[in-house]
C-alpha cells in the first residue's frame, strides 16, 4: 500500500503505450514469429491493440475490472490465433481479480498474478515451454516479491519488466514444448520467443507508465 | 511479392464477398463476424457441422459448406484461427435444435479459440461437441510437442460427417463417427517452395532451389528434415511409407487414397503421384476403394503434395458416395 490509489486513467495510459509499442514492434515480433511460428505475431498483435483503443476510447469504462473486460474481449475477437485467447484471458482475469473498488499497488501485483495464472491453465504452459508464460510469471513473482520487501510501485514495476525481459531472453536456448513452434523440435532453441517477448513489451509498458 | 490482390489488409473479406457472389446459390456469407453458412440454414432437427481455421486453406472450409458437408465454416485471417465471437454467431446459425459438431484440426490457436466458443454456446444453451483432428504424422514426438496437426483427414471428415448429419444421426453418433474417421487415417506432406502470407509480404521460409521439406504443415511449419530434391516416386516413398507403417495399414486393407496438392503444384504432377502412390499401394496389397486427387487442402502458393490414407468400411464408403452439393466437393447432387 505504499503508493495512493491507481486510476483507470493510468490503466488506459498503459494500454496506450502498449498498443503504440505494439505498433512500432510489428516487424520485429513478426520476424521473431517467422523464424519459429508463422509469421504473424506482430500483425495480429497491432491489429488487436488498434481494435482495443477503439473501442475504449469511443467509451472508456468506468472502473478497471469493465475496461479489462472491453480490452479481453476486443483481443479475443481481433487477435486470432493462440496469442488472442490467450491475451483475453490474462486482461479478462485480471479484471475479474481487480474487483469494483480503487485498485492498490498490491492489488495491481495480485491481479497481474491472476491473469497469468488464467494464460497458464488456458495454454496448459509451463515455465520453460518457450511461450509468454516465461516472461509474465518471472514478471509477476518479481512485482510481488519487491513490494513485498517494501519497494515503490515503480521500482517494483521496473523489477517486473526487468524479469520479463530476462525471461523473454531466456527462451533463446529453449526447444519450444507449445505452439505452433514446438513443431520445429531442436530447431526452435537459439530463436526468441515471440510471445515472450511481446508480453515482455507490456509489463516495461507498465514500468514506462508508472515511473516515479 | 507478386499476388492477385489490393490491399494485403483485405485479402480474406474480399475473396469472401467474391466467394459469395460465386455461390450464392448454396451459400451466404455473413461479413462480421465472418462465417460461410448454407443457404438454407438452419436445418430443423439436423445436427450442425461447423469447421474452421485460417485463410489460406482454400478450397478448405468455405468451399466445403452445402448440402451434404459443412452447415457453416468460419474463415480466421490468413493461417490464423477464427475467434470465438466468430465461432458463437456461426454456431448459433446452424443451430436447428439437435447440437452442432465443431471439427477442430489440432493447431494450438485453434484448439484455445474452439474451447473458448464451446463454453460461450453452451452458456447459450446450444449444444456443442468438438473433436479434434490430428491425423498428421509427420509429427513424431507428439509428447514434447503440441501434437500431431490436424490436415488432409478432416476434408474427408468433413464429407463423411456432413453426410451423416445429413441422414439424421444425432450429435454423439456424428462426433463419434468423426473420431473414428480421425482414428483410421493418416496424412504426411511435403513442400517443394515456400508461401507467402499477405500481410507478411515475403516468404515464410527459405527452400533452396535442389531442396525440399518432407513432413511439412500447411502453414509452412517444418516437419521431419529438409532435405535434397528426388524423383516422384522417391517422394512418394517417403510420404506413403509413415502413413502405411503408423496406423498401420496392412495388406487386405480397403483406402480411400487421397493425393492433395499444397496449392502451387499442378495437376499433372498430382496425377503422376497418384500414379505412384496406386503402384506402391498395389505392391502392399492395399485396395484403392476410393481416391481423391486436387488440390484441397493449400497453404497459398506453396508447391508440393500431401498424401493421406484412409482405412474403409461399408458405412464409411456409403457416407462417401452419399451427394454432396458444395463449391469445392459435388457429386450425386
């Protein structure tokens, strides 16, 4: 509870960043996506966020757990692919667990928890399967843990993203065990994994939104 | 890239709008969401049959919705699954009272989309089973991996089933029956050239000019090993060969003997794989009851071939000759 409360204004800051950095990492996650997958990653993740900001700025909801559930949704139906259920399902779940009132720090922390919690039983991953989980669950320990020990809420979030991008590394070496990649066997290890790495871009996004 | 379209953002709703006006006497094709559904849906007291996937696949599904297979088909962005927004309206329109059968290939994203649709429909109060298709055995280490890919066989499934929903089967009798057709057949193809997805402008791999891939997906995925370029009757080989040897078929065996083509690859070659594949086949003593040559089951451009068995008995023979009325598959109608 070491900082005030958090703001759906804050929340859609974030979202904005993300979908801007999803827009200007298009190529990139699409070639990182070309080398293990199909090629599509970043296109399907742009198209998804544009969808998002659409309709949340044509109608912001009023509190976090009916913006999370407008961002599910519009992934759901506009990604395609794994990465749209599975993106649903981490901002849907984090809804559910934000509950009506103000969102805290913890809260923020216990909610990022859920909804990766809600990617794991959906993609049935786990760590070191060489798929988002390996970024966002070193991600949500880190948050966790730092505040915790006390931390701020952005040096906790900067904790998170520095997790989340060591874990996206992480899956270099990896032999993909889910996916579409998990096809290439020994040939998937030595690439990054796409959506690691996309969800990697989303918790330095928070850390980007809710710098001291 | 050099394709026949206007903006890669377009590529599927305009071939879909094309697609309808083509066939808008067996199909209408609903723009958002986007799904292919008869003409005539829904048929009161008959189960429904929905299938989809991503673009790319084409004749595979839209071209298989009519009389006698597909009630409706929910096309995704080129090799990307539908959603299941998508999926819940298309089920919902070919609901006519006695349950709808999702035929699902197995492909991570379609599996996560498919599961998501079936618990929103079945919330509906529409009821719903899925069975997965995942007949492709190029896929040796099933265990690490996320399963063998549903491919050739569901084209096949598609038909037998659609023909016995036609009939009146209810909904566990049909999902029962396209279990069995997935349990008896088996699929390996290979790729001389690569594809290219719209939207990503170049080649989704890299195969050099004296290469080829064996074991390949129909989204470009690698399969068993890249390796030198061989006559047809060598490739034939090593594509009927794990087929025979997984399921496996035996001697005094009856098939349905299917030669796909990935997209790029004429019929003239196909053909003189049939042909090959009709003397491999004779030589093992496995009866051709019926076969299946063209182009089914693409992946855009991509050149090569894809062969699928599958084992046969009366019914299924029956339900194979029974008429079907659709863009890609009529006959009997």
């Amino acid at each position: 509870m070491s900082d005030g409360a958090i703001t759906v204004e804050e929340v859609v800051a974030w979202l904005r960043d993300f979908a801007a950095v999803m827009a200007q990492e298009k190529d990139a996650l699409t070639a990182l996506d070309a080398a293990i997958g199909d090629g599509d990653h970043g296109i399907n993740m742009d198209r998804g966020m544009r969808a998002v900001m659409e309709r949340v700025d044509a109608a912001t909801p009023a509190d976090v757990p009916a913006l999370m559930k407008t961002v599910g949704m519009a992934l759901i139906s506009k990604v395609g692919g794994a990465a749209g259920p599975l993106y649903g399902t981490l901002f849907l779940q984090f809804g559910s667990a934000a509950g009506p009132d103000g969102l805290t720090p913890d809260g923020w922390a216990a909610c990022l928890a859920a909804g990766v919690a809600g990617v794991r039983a959906r993609g049935k991953a786990e760590l070191e399967d060489k798929t988002m989980v390996d970024a966002l669950q070193p991600a949500a320990d880190a948050v966790g843990a730092a505040l915790g020990e006390g931390a701020s809420f952005a040096d906790a979030l900067a904790r998170g993203a520095d997790a989340a991008e060591e874990g996206a590394r992480a899956t270099i070496p990896l032999v993909a065990r889910k996916g579409r990649a998990s096809y290439l066997g020994e040939r998937s290890a030595g690439h990054q994994d796409p959506g690691a790495t996309s969800s990697a871009h989303l918790v330095r996004c928070a850390a980007r939104t809710w710098a001291a | 890239m050099k394709k026949l379209i206007n903006d890669p953002a377009d590529v599927v709703a305009e071939s879909l709008r094309g697609f309808a006006a083509a066939h808008a006497d067996l199909v209408r094709v609903n723009a958002d969401p986007a799904y292919v559904v008869r003409a005539d849906a829904p048929v009161s007291g008959k189960v429904g049959i929905l299938s989809g996937g991503g673009s790319g696949h084409e004749p595979m599904h839209g071209g298989f919705v009519g009389r006698g297979m597909l009630d409706v088909a929910c096309p995704g962005e080129v090799f990307t699954s539908p959603t299941p927004d998508q999926m819940l309206e298309a089920t919902k329109a070919v609901d006519g009272g006695a349950g709808v059968l999702h035929i699902v290939k197995n492909y991570t994203g379609d599996i996560l989309n498919f599961e998501m649709a079936a618990d929103l429909a079945r919330e509906e109060g529409i009821e719903v089973e899925a069975v997965i298709t995942n007949d492709d055995v190029a896929v040796q280490d099933s265990l690490y991996t996320a399963g063998r890919r549903g491919v050739g066989v569901t084209v096949l499934a598609e038909k037998i089933v659609g023909a016995a929903a036609e009939e009146g089967k209810d909904l566990a009798a049909v999902a029962e029956l396209c279990r069995r057709v997935n349990a008896e057949g088996r699929t390996m193809g290979m790729a001389l050239t690569s594809c290219t997805v719209p939207a990503a402008g170049k080649p989704t791999f890299e195969l050099g000019e004296s290469e080829m891939e064996i074991g390949i997906g129909i989204h470009g995925e690698p399969g068993r090993e890249r390796v030198p370029l061989a006559s047809a009757k060598e490739i034939v080989e090593r594509l009927a060969g794990p087929v025979i040897d997984d399921l496996p078929f035996a001697s005094g065996d009856r098939v349905l003997a299917f030669v796909n083509g990935m997209g790029g690859t004429p019929q003239i070659e196909l053909y003189l794989v049939y042909n090959e594949l009709k003397q491999l086949l004779d030589g093992r003593g496995i009866t051709i009851e019926r076969n299946l040559v063209g182009s089914y089951i693409t992946s855009l451009e991509m050149a090569g071939c894809s062969i699928t068995l599958l084992r046969l008995d009366d019914e299924l023979i029956r339900l194979w000759d029974a008429p079907v009325l659709t863009a890609g598959l009529r006959w009997g109608a």
